[in-house]
C-alpha cells in the first residue's frame, strides 16, 4: 500500500538511538556544535527574577538575570554527537582556546589554567562521559532528561572542586570561595538544569533534523530503495 510505503521512508530516516557515524553529514553536525559553543559562551540572556521588597505588604519588583547558556549549549552537543564526536569537540575548544583565539570569557594561552572558572569548563569532559554513557544506554525521554541532570551537576562539582584546588595552591585566596561558588553556582545551577530539561524535550526533534545528513550515503540510498520496493 502506498500509506505503508511512505511509512517506511519517514521511518527510516528517523533517529532510533543508532551509533554516530563518520560521515559528512556529522562532520559539518560537528562544526556547528562548535559554532553554537563559541557563541553560547559569549552570550548573555535577560530573565526577569521576581524579588519581594516588602514581604509583609506583597509587594515585588523584579531584577535581571544575565544568564549564559554554555553549559546548556554543551548538553544538546553531547545529544546530537554522542560522547565520542564530543570529546573531540572538548579538545578542539580546548586547544583553539589556549592556543589559537580568545574563545573563552575567561582568558587565553595558558593563563586559563589559574582561572577559577576553567574548572567548570574541564567539567565538561565529565559531562561527556556520564551524560554521553546515559544517552547511549537508552533513547528515551527518562534518559535524556537523567543525563542533561547528571551532566549539568558534574560540571558543576568538578568547578567547585577546581575552585577549591586553586585556593589550596593559593592562586586564589580561600576567602573568595564563598562569593564564586555563590555567584557562578548558586541559583544558576538551578537554571542550567532547567533550560537543560527543556532542551531535551526539544532535542529528538532537533536530532532528527540533523540525522537527514549524518546517516551515510550507503544507508540513505536503502532507505530510498524501500520504497522503491514498497
């Protein structure tokens, strides 16, 4: 039947957990997730935060929240990539950041190294491998959201813990831990999990989207004898 045909087309070219294949389609996947780091990193977004200024009265007024979406930015790599591709992306913005340009907020060259916020960064090879491992362990919505939650606080703990290593080393004095782990973890770790979530609800859709052109040619070109067959 033709209903029957064009069923089996659509699903064949529908993500269902498959490995990440080397491909031209992945690669140019790849160069994007590079180009959505780079310009998460340098983005600030606006979010209205209710504050009460007299809580017996009710009376509120609202602050801004300058939010970055890198750590969220890097989650939705680890899904589209897996946690291979992903770690070549962390090398590659590893090494273009100390050695080549100036594409972390924090820094360039080596001096990246003393900066507190660099743990956060190194937290996302952890974020690799544990989301990376969940996702590939399961395509489902209990694992995307399971892993983006688990990645989000990764990246977190291993930038409280490089925090804490520098102020052993006395780079940094012990008495700033406090206002950066304040400051950079604070409320927006709770933000990070969130637009993190969201992203994963949204995520399949996105990966479809790229999935047309990752899949090989050899494979694109059964998909299409299918319903030449049909």
């Amino acid at each position: 039947m033709i209903n029957k045909r064009y069923k089996d087309i659509f699903n064949s070219f529908i993500y269902k957990g498959e490995k990440t294949p080397f491909s031209i389609g992945t690669l140019v996947v790849f160069a994007l997730c590079f180009i959505l780091l780079i310009v998460a990193t340098f983005t600030q977004i606006p979010i209205p935060i209710p504050y009460f200024v007299n809580s017996e009265a009710g009376l509120f007024e609202f602050k801004t929240l300058l939010y970055n979406p890198q750590i969220c930015a890097m989650i939705l790599c680890i899904y589209l990539l897996k946690r291979t591709y992903s770690y070549f992306l962390f090398a590659l913005y590893l090494i273009v950041g100390i050695f080549i340009a100036p594409i972390f907020v924090f820094g360039f060259g080596l001096e990246v190294f003393q900066s507190y916020l660099f743990g956060y960064f190194l937290g996302f090879g952890f974020a690799i491998f544990i989301a990376g491992s969940i996702f590939n362990l399961a395509h489902t919505l209990k694992a995307r959201l399971l892993g983006s939650i688990l990645g989000v606080v990764s990246i977190h703990l291993t930038g409280i813990v490089y925090c804490f290593i520098l102020a052993l080393f006395n780079v940094i004095d012990f008495s700033l831990l406090s206002p950066i782990y304040a400051t950079v973890t604070g409320s927006k770790i709770f933000y990070d999990i969130t637009f993190s979530i969201l992203i994963m609800l949204l995520a399949p859709y996105i990966k479809n989207v790229f999935w047309l052109c990752m899949k090989p040619k050899l494979e694109r070109n059964k998909s299409k004898n299918i319903g030449v067959r049909s």
